[in-house]
C-alpha cells in the first residue's frame, strides 16, 4: 500500500532511509515500548505496575524473563499495587507464565518500519506531544499510542467525544449532524471510534463541516495497518488523510471485543467532554460513559423516544448517572466549557452504580431483558472466547499466543466455557461453539463483532 504523500509520523522518529528502509533514530524507550504493545493486552494491571515503577527499557527485560526484580524493586512493586510480597510474586509469576507466551514474537523495529512505511508512527509518554490527560488513567494509561495521519492531537479543551448506537435511527442521525456540524466549524474537535451508526456519521459531519480543521481523530481497537470495520474503509482512510488515527494495538493485531472495551477509555480520556447521542441497554456507548464519569469527564446524554430501542440505554444514563441532559448544541457547548477542569474522581461507577470497568456494560439488564452468556464473563474468560476461531479448530499453541495465556492457564478457562456452551474442543483442538457464534455474528464476523460493542 503507497502511504498518503502528505502524512508524517507523529512520533519524533524520521522516516526510514531509502536504503535501509529502517528508522535513522534508535531511541530505546521507544522501541520498548513498541514491543510492550505486542506483549501486554491493555488492562493488565500487573504488567503495568512494572511499566510504572521500572521504567519501559527495564520492564521489558523482567517481563519477558530475562531477569528478575531485586528485592528492592520487589518491595516498591509491592507497595505499587497494594499487595503483600508473597501476593505480588504470586502475580507475577503468573503474569510471567501469560507474558511468555508472546515474548518470542516481539519484533518492534520490524512494527516499527511497518508503520512508517503506511506514514504513521508511535506516540510514547516521554515525547512532548504525548497528551497528558490521558496520565488521569493512573497505571491504566496506554503504554503507547501507534498513530496514521497528519494531524496531531488536539487540545483536550476543544475536543469532544461522540458515541453511540451502531444501529442508528434517523431521528439519531439528525441530532448528530445538528450538533456536529456547527461545533465542527467552530474548531472543535470531535473524537469517536469508526464504527457503524452514530460513531461513523458523527465522523462524516466532523470532515464536511470542519473542511479537516481541525482534524477529526478516530480510536480504533486493532492495529491500524487495516481499516475495521471494513465497510468504513473509505471513511477511515478520509480520516486518516486529514486527521487523525490512534489505536493502543500494533500492527497485525486484531481488534476482539475486550479490546474494544478497553479502547473506550481512551475515547472518554481524550475529550473534555462525551456526547452519548443513542445507546441501547446494554452497549459499549454506556462502557465509554462509565469510564468518562470514572475520569471526571462532562457527561452528556440526548433523550430518545421512550418506545425506542435505541434510546433505552441513554434513558438509563440519564436515571442513574450524573449525565446531563442535552437536547441542542448549546448543551453541548456547556458541556465542553464545564469540562476545562477535568480531571479523575477518587471513585469510578458505572450506569447502574457498579464500578466502572471494561465489561460495565454487561451488568444484568433489568425489565425482563434477557443477556447472553458471554456477557457473564470475566476478562480473563473473554480475553479465551475472543482468541477462539469461529470455523476451524485451533491447537493450544495457536490459542496461547492469541490470548496470551500460557497452556497450564488456558485450560480450565477452555473447560469453563465448554461447560458454559461457549466453547467446543475436538482432538485437543479448540474453537467457539457454533450457537455462540452464531449468536455474534450477522454483521463484521464473530470475534471482532463490533455490534456488541457500539450498542
């Protein structure tokens, strides 16, 4: 693929010499940290409490086992995730048991090249341009941000989220493109995730409206060395020309639901404000809302038809939430002035006052609503579901790069979801129950099912 003329990498490295097609500067920390990308789904905690205390150079060489903490840097670990010496090396052993299973695989200069070639980069925390309100995430902050475009982030004051149902209406797509369009032409950046329905559409205004300044800025939950989902490749690559790209994923990894869950948070921690247009009850536009209350973000919600779908998980919002009401532009203007002084709040909680995490959005329906049992599953659990294949069965080795779980772990979490009816094993191989698989898909393909994700 021929990268964009006028893009440029964000991130300080010069583009790779015509000879050697390699990058003329090797700054350590970020050849680290492009490699932690590929070892380290987000939202593991204890990999990142090392991240935190060590330093990326040398978290990187206990991570993959190539030396141990001392005994001092043990205690300060300790102390970091509030745990006792013997709890935290219980953690970490098994963080090293996970972590292992994708140590062989790391090839950052590799990632690296592969990036610029498509005219993009990695933003890391030590480059001046890195955006420090994302430093409100504490030790939940990405490890790096691999970028396409040749926009830069914008000022966290004038940037504006706006989420919401895949499945939009046109009464949502109406609201959307009334209050896009105008804070667009004011300067206001306006932020989303590339998906279908509200996400999408709020980009499309955002582009005609702005004329791309500045630029609209999409989070994506997979490497950006492809446009997901695929039916918005045109748009995506419209951003991309006049904005903006950022995903926490390197190159070649696939967006999963879990990675889409933990990608909200960024989408919350990079705007002043979040703009929930429609929601179903249970949706990741209510995931990207817990999180914006858990950071201290401005929360606004734009009522529905009570007889909609579309509009009940907005509804629930609204009751349970600190959420403001919006119902025009100059809602949204507040919003956004209100939000000057963000920064996190000492407790995180989510809709229905459970505490803000990546699978908030599937608490137990209420009213008669009847979830799906993938809904009940833990991290570790959806990080398993999400690496099984839909069609063909998969060893174990295959499965233990995916979910990045060594074998002796992966096995009860493969027995769980059998017995669960999600999972179905044949000769020691692996792959999703056919029901379950057919319960997610019906649009983009099973384990990437953005559906679940967007409302």
């Amino acid at each position: 693929m021929t990268p964009n003329p006028t893009t440029r990498p964000l991130a300080g490295l010069d583009a790779p010499t015509a000879a050697s097609d390699r990058p003329r500067h090797r700054d350590s920390v970020r050849l680290a940290r492009a490699a932690l990308t590929r070892l380290i789904e987000p939202g593991d905690e204890t990999a990142l409490t090392v991240i935190d205390v060590l330093g990326a150079e040398h978290a990187l060489v206990v991570l993959t086992g190539r030396c141990r903490p001392t005994g001092e840097e043990e205690d300060a670990l300790a102390e970091a995730c509030g745990a006792g010496g013997d709890s935290w090396r219980r953690r970490f052993a098994a963080g090293l048991r996970r972590w292992g299973t994708r140590s062989t695989t790391l090839a950052p200069e590799r990632d690296l090249v592969a990036m610029h070639r498509l005219g993009g980069g990695l933003l890391v925390p030590e480059d001046a341009a890195w955006p420090s309100c994302l430093d409100d995430l504490g030790h939940r902050r990405p490890i790096a941000l691999w970028t396409r475009g040749p926009g830069v982030l914008p000022e966290q004051a004038r940037t504006l989220a706006v989420v919401g149902s895949r499945e939009a209406t046109p009464y949502g797509r109406a609201v959307t493109g009334q209050v896009v369009a105008p804070l667009a032409a004011e300067g206001v950046t306006v932020l989303s995730g590339g998906a279908y329905g509200i996400d999408g559409h709020a980009h499309r205004v955002a582009l005609e409206a702005g004329h791309g300044r500045p630029p609209t800025v999409a989070v994506l939950a997979g490497g950006l060395d492809r446009f997901y989902p695929a039916g918005h490749e045109d748009l995506l690559r419209a951003v991309m020309d006049q904005g903006l790209l950022l995903s926490e994923m390197p190159p070649g990894a696939s967006p999963t639901r879990h990675r889409f869950l933990h990608r909200n948070r960024l989408i919350a921690g990079l705007a002043a404000g979040v703009l929930v247009v429609e929601a179903r009850w249970r949706s990741g536009a209510q995931n990207t809302a817990s999180h914006a209350l858990g950071l201290g973000r401005e929360l606004g919600v734009v009522p529905g038809p009570i007889t909609s779908p579309s509009s009940a998980g907005c509804h629930r919002l609204l009751r349970d939430t600190p959420a403001r009401l919006v119902t025009d532009v100059d809602g949204v203007r507040e919003l956004l002035g209100a939000g000057g002084s963000c920064g996190p709040l000492p407790a995180a909680h989510g809709p229905a006052g459970t505490p803000s995490s990546p699978s908030a959005h599937a608490a137990a329906p209420a009213g008669g609503r009847q979830a799906r049992p993938e809904d009940a599953l833990s991290e570790q659990e959806l990080l398993v579901f999400d690496a099984l294949p839909v069609r063909a069965h998969a060893t174990l080795d295959r499965l233990t790069v995916a979910a990045g779980m060594p074998v002796p772990m992966l096995l009860p979490v493969l027995q769980r979801l059998a017995r669960a009816g999600l999972a179905e094993e044949r000769d020691r191989r692996w792959r999703r129950e056919p029901r379950a698989a057919a319960r997610r898909a019906g649009s983009a393909g099973a384990a990437t099912e953005e559906s679940t994700m967007k409302g």
